[in-house]
C-alpha cells in the first residue's frame, strides 16, 4: 500500500525539531537545510506548533505548474521530483499554500518530501506518522 | 550552507564599544576542553580583568555550545559565563531553548561579548551576518513583549533564538536573568544584570548553516544516535520528566521533610499544602501544554493556562505561564503559598520583569521573616504589609525590587546575602557564597553542595541526591565530600558537550566515547574525561579565589541548624569540618592528577 506522511495529532507535537532533524540526517546533515518538514511555533509557543509538510494532494497544484514536468504524480498518490528535468524556477514553491515544498538554495532546487517515514520513527510522540493513501 | 564538525572551534568576538566583531579560531581551547563549560571558563580567564566591577563593559559575557551539541538527543544547551554581579565571582548559567542550537547552525562554539554600548541595542546573529540594532524603543519592555517585537521584526522563525532581559535586566537587579524563547531562562546569577550594565537588551541568533558527518562516519555515527535515542525516550527520566515534570518531586520531597518551607521556618509544609503545590495538581488543574527544547524528545517543560478575571465585566485573561521544581519552591512552598493558581501568578510576575525566580522567592521570605520580627518596619516596606501567603502584596513587592523605590528595595535588589548585611537577621538569610538557596534541606551533603559548588548551585554536585541515599546509613563524611567532588568533576564533561543534566544518567562515560569517536573525535579516553573535568572544576574555583572567594570564610546561616532534616539536626562544627577536607582534597589533587 503507497503511504503518505500525515499530522496525526498536532497538539501532541512539542517542538522537538527530531523530526527535521531526521529527515536531514538522511543526508549525512545535522541542520534544516536539506528538510522537507519543518515545525514551527502557531505564533507564540503557547499556542502550540504547526507542523509543514507534504500532505500528498489529491490534485497537487505544484505538479499542475511544473512547466518541465520534474515534478510529477507518483503512481496512488503523492509527487515525485526528477531533479534532472528541474530547472529551479520555483513555481511549484509558489503554487504550494501549504508552503510544504521547500528550497535546496545549495542546488537552486525544491525539496520534496518522499514520505519514507523517516521523520515519523523519531517521532516519539506520536504527533506524525505515515498513513495509507 | 555545509560546514564541518571540527567548525566548533570558531568563536565569534562581538565588541559592543567599537560595535565590531571578529571571528577566530580557537581550535586550542576546543581541542583541551572540548566546549561549554570548560572553553567558556577558559575565555572567561581571558576576557576577564581581576578585580573588575561586574557591571562595568569589562565583563565579558561568553556562551558556549560543545561537540555534542545539536548532533545527538538532549545535547541541547548552552552555557553563558561572566563575573557574577550577585556573588562578585563565577557567574555561570545554563540554558536550552533553541539557543544552543542556533549557535552551533550559526557557525559558531563561543560567542564573546565585550564592551558596552550607548545607545541602548539588541544584536542579531544571522550566520556570518552581525548587526548592531537600535533596542531604544524596546528598553523599558518585559521579556514576553521584547521577544513577541523581535520575532515579527527579525527572520530566522522556527530556527532561532531570541535571548532577551526584563526590567530588571535594565534597572541591574543583581538577579535578573535572561530569558530564551519565553519559557527557558539562564536564570541564575544575574546574567540579565550583566546585559542590562552593557545597554544590551536582547540577541537574536539565526540557525542558517548544517553540520555535516564526515563520510566515513555516517553509519557509526547513525548507529550512535540511534542507540543514543532509545536510550532517552526508554529511560525512567523519560517518562518521570515528561509526565510529570519537575515539579513531580515536589511533594515526595516535601513528605521526607527536605523542602524548605516559609524561609525554612520548617522543613515540611503541612500536608493540604503540599498537595495543593504538588506536581499532580498543578497538572491536572493547569497543565495546557508540554513542549521541549530543540533536539530533545523529552519535552520536560510544562506550560501551565491560568484563566482569570481581572476587571468586572467579564474581562477575563488567560495567560500562558511555565512551572517547574525551583519555581514552585521559591514562590510557592517558601513564600508560605496555599493555592497553586497564586504560585503561578507570582511565577508569571517574576518572570515578565525578568528576575531569577530562586533569588527572588528567598530574598523575599527573608523580607518576610526580618518584616515580623520588627527588623524593617512599613517604611522600609513603601507600605507593604509582607505576610506568608499574601499573593497581590508579594505582586507588588516583585514591581519594587524592579523600580526601587526606597532604600531598602535597592538593598533588596542586591540580594539577600548584602540586604541582611545592613538590616540584619543574617542567622535567616538563606545565601551560600551569596547566591539564594534551592528547596533542599536534605541533610549535610546538599549544603556542602550549595557552600562548595562553583555555582553554588544544587545542580553543581547534586548533594540533595547523596542525602536521599544515604538515610539510615552510616557514613564517612570524606567520602562524602570525595564523592561530591567526583560528582562535580564529572558533571564539567556533560557540562563542556554540552549535554542537559537531566540526560545524565544516558550519558555514561562510556556514551559519551562512542558519541564522540561517531563524529571523529578519537584519542579519548575515561582517564582523559576525568581529568579533563577536574581541571575544568579547578580552573572555575581558581577563578573564584581570584576573585576573592574564601571557603575559610563562607558564611552559614544557623537557620540550617536550628531545622531537623530528614538526617536530623545539622552540627556548624561538622559542615566546617567537610567544608575543610573539600579545600584539603581539592588543593592536594590540584598538583597530582593534572
């Protein structure tokens, strides 16, 4: 079954960043710049956190405006990105009100979440997870 | 942007006179202290003229992260060093937020500040980027209000850290501390004070660059943290931290009869109390929230929602306020507290002018004590009327600490050790080496602790542990003095990683080796931490003789006496005695080990 990453329950999130911090250890990285989740404060730690994220739309408005077709549906839900055909013009970032899709500046290249889960198994708290889409 | 592990080593100089900076490397002092305590003390040695006045731009301020910071679980403090403004000498600080996570992805182990500035600024550290801004309008604002401004006004949301004073910072109350992300705070010894004498009211740190694990390295060290990360979220700390909190020892420890209680009038509150102060009730009353600091999953911290009506007319406020052991204790069980939402308010004035709240509970019992006894009259008081458990009088005697004013609210502002010194009532002036005392009234090691510890901290060697050990048994009290110093010693290394006490017992000697080889620091060993450690603690108390610091000397309160522990009765003669073999072995190994 093709799985998605999901936001199970926010307010169980308490910023602990493990999951960012995951998801760039797969590149050899400790630090944010290679993430394609981010966990940031709802405005003011005291209204908790928003976790971003790809949510894996049904009708992806960043595959819609990919003018090289580098981002396209992966088969049952959720994108790909063929970093090969991308050439950085950042629609897909624009096109993404989520504001999940984020910016390799090192590459010129957007990064997109490949729902591996990584980032959910640090997760101790349950507050993501990876769901069947 | 990619920078290497060994980048710890640059340490970025800020000159607040010259509004200059430069960075270099120091590599020498990384490489023999590993970071943290051990390359701030260092720094401190340094920067640090003798026999300067601490709220004179002479004193440095230096933060340091270490090796470990950021790359594994729970590595996630940071710690500021100066000359104490509270006790005139090794003023040192911990703190977690995201601030030593910003420092290390900002480039840097040690950030040094010097100098002091005219105007009033805030400084942001943006990466290699450093700015010098105008904080003029910002200056007489609390700490909630600054870092709400400075998060709209600065980038960096989410990676970063806003480090900022109250108040009291700008007024030099001798305890004023610095707070990060709102909730977390370096909160001892008077680093806020500090801050406010260099016209500095907050700094703003962005995270912008990664640490990369060599190749080489990238399976061991996965291995290591994910051994590392079981270890955490498997440990009883785990669940004791984040169930709970802090606070969830509170009310075992006031059964033992170990928490001071109304300026140690007794070491036990009565039973409706305690409950009423204990960690379950202010859980299951008002525990909103529990979050964390960057890169730990415990989540210790407890942000507790207290809603009130503050006017007629239905005007209700609900404010967000964050509780722990130490704030519980100063405001609550010593101040004579009988209601939990009363703790909390007093929690919340202390914090927004931005005082240390442990200084600022037992200055004020002290007030109260000396206040009965006809010591100090209303007129000292500006009309106060202080009496145990009197929330809106303790509210406003926190305002007066911060604005002054009467001669006896500045004397109060200096602390509770010099305020005894001029109106007396020294026999109840709860200050060792003049730093305000922690709940614990455990028995002889947590005051050999508060007397001898560098901080004079009960984090500095955990006396208040050993007590608990140690009840219905015999005991050699150089072993216990041996044991505490080993305690302290060892407590340096977690300290220079910089990894959170609370992890301790995660990371063994034998961790913390794997931790580092996984990240290419090799030629470690158990022998080389040990002693790496004490030359960190002889190095922190070296730098307290210099500046005058005499344990021959150290007054002791006879309050501590005069109170049964859980050990009963405490003899003077024998906390001496223990205070005489600590200076005995710390000397004599001074020149063997190292």
């Amino acid at each position: 079954m093709v799985k998605r990453l999901a936001v199970l329950d926010v307010n169980k999130c308490i910023g602990c960043m493990e999951c960012m911090f995951a998801c760039s250890r797969r590149e050899g990285r400790v630090g944010f710049d290679k993430s394609a989740i981010r966990v940031r404060s709802a405005g003011g730690i005291e209204r908790g956190f928003v976790v971003v994220v790809c949510r894996a739309c049904e009708y992806p408005p960043c595959v819609k405006v990919c003018p090289t077709d580098a981002l396209r549906l992966r088969k049952d839900g959720g994108v790909i990105l063929n970093k090969d055909k991308c050439i950085g013009c950042g629609f897909c970032a624009q096109a993404c009100i989520m504001g999940a899709i984020f910016w390799d500046d090192e590459q010129d290249k957007p990064i997109v979440c490949r729902y591996c889960g990584d980032c959910a198994d640090y997760c101790v708290h349950d507050a993501i997870g990876l769901v069947d889409i | 942007m990619l920078m290497k592990v060994e980048e710890l080593n640059r340490v970025l100089y800020v000159d607040l006179t010259k509004k200059d900076i430069k960075v270099r490397d120091r590599t020498d002092l990384f490489d023999e202290y590993l970071g943290g305590s051990g390359v701030a003390i260092k720094l401190l040695e340094e920067e640090c003229p003798t026999g300067i006045d601490p709220l004179s731009a002479a004193n440095p301020i230096i933060f340091a992260v270490g090796p470990l910071t950021t790359l594994y679980p729970t590595a996630s403090k940071t710690v500021a060093m100066f000359k104490s403004p509270l006790t005139g000498n090794l003023g040192e600080s911990h703190c977690g937020g995201r601030s030593a996570m910003a420092i290390r992805l900002a480039g840097y182990g040690a950030i040094v500040i010097t100098g002091s500035s005219d105007p009033l600024l805030y400084l942001t550290i943006d990466g290699d980027k450093v700015k010098f801004r105008d904080a003029s309008s910002i200056g007489g604002m609390d700490a909630q209000t600054v870092g709400r401004i400075l998060r709209e006004v600065e980038t960096g949301s989410g990676v970063r850290t806003i480090i900022r004073t109250g108040r009291a910072g700008g007024k030099l109350v001798r305890y004023a501390c610095a707070v990060s992300e709102t909730y977390r705070h370096f909160g001892r010894l008077g680093l806020g004070a500090v801050m406010g004498s260099k016209n500095l009211k907050a700094i703003v740190i962005s995270a912008d660059k990664s640490v990369e694990i060599p190749k080489d390295k990238r399976k061991e060290y996965g291995e290591v943290y994910d051994e590392i990360h079981d270890v955490v979220v498997k440990s009883d700390a785990m669940k004791k931290y984040h169930d709970l909190g802090t606070a969830g020892k509170l009310y075992e420890m006031n059964k033992l009869g170990g928490m001071a209680h109304k300026n140690l009038e007794s070491a036990s509150a009565p039973e409706a109390i305690a409950r009423e102060l204990s960690g379950e009730n202010f859980a299951n009353k008002f525990l909103s929230r529990r979050i964390s600091c960057a890169h730990c999953p415990v989540g210790c911290v407890h942000l507790a929602s207290l809603r009130e009506l503050y006017e007629p007319g239905y005007y209700f406020k609900t404010t967000t306020i964050p509780y722990d052991n130490e704030p519980i204790y100063a405001v609550g069980f010593m101040l004579g507290m009988e209601h939990a939402e009363d703790c909390l308010r007093l929690i919340d004035a202390v914090d927004t002018v931005g005082m240390d709240i442990m200084s600022t509970g037992v200055v004020l019992a002290w007030a109260t004590e000396a206040y009965a006894k006809g010591l100090i009259t209303k007129a000292h008081t500006d009309g106060l009327d202080l009496r145990w458990g009197d929330v809106p009088t303790y509210l406003a005697a926190v305002e007066k600490i911060v604005e002054m004013p009467t001669e006896f609210y500045q004397n109060l502002a200096m602390g509770v050790e010099h305020a005894s010194s001029v109106y007396g009532g020294q026999d109840y002036a709860l200050a060792f080496g003049g730093n305000e005392m922690p709940e614990y009234h455990t028995g002889i090691a947590c005051y050999i602790n508060n007397l001898t510890g560098a901080r004079h901290s009960h984090l500095d060697s955990a006396g208040y542990t050993l007590d608990q050990k140690l009840i219905g048994k015999e005991f050699d009290i150089e072993e216990v003095v041996k044991s505490l110093i080993a305690e302290e010693e060892w407590r340096q290394i977690l300290s220079s990683l910089v990894v959170c006490f609370f992890a301790r017992a995660v990371y063994t000697s034998e961790r913390v080796l794997k931790a580092m080889a996984a990240i290419g620091l090799e030629n470690w060993s158990p022998k080389k931490l040990e002693v790496v450690g004490r030359k960190i603690h002889r190095a922190k108390m070296n730098f307290k003789f210099r500046e005058g610091f005499d344990l021959a000397k150290i007054r002791i309160p006879k309050r501590i006496f005069e109170v049964p522990t859980p050990h009963g009765l405490l003899k003077e003669e024998d906390l001496r005695k223990a205070i005489e073999i600590y200076s005995e072995m710390i000397s004599a190994q001074k020149s063997g080990d190292l």
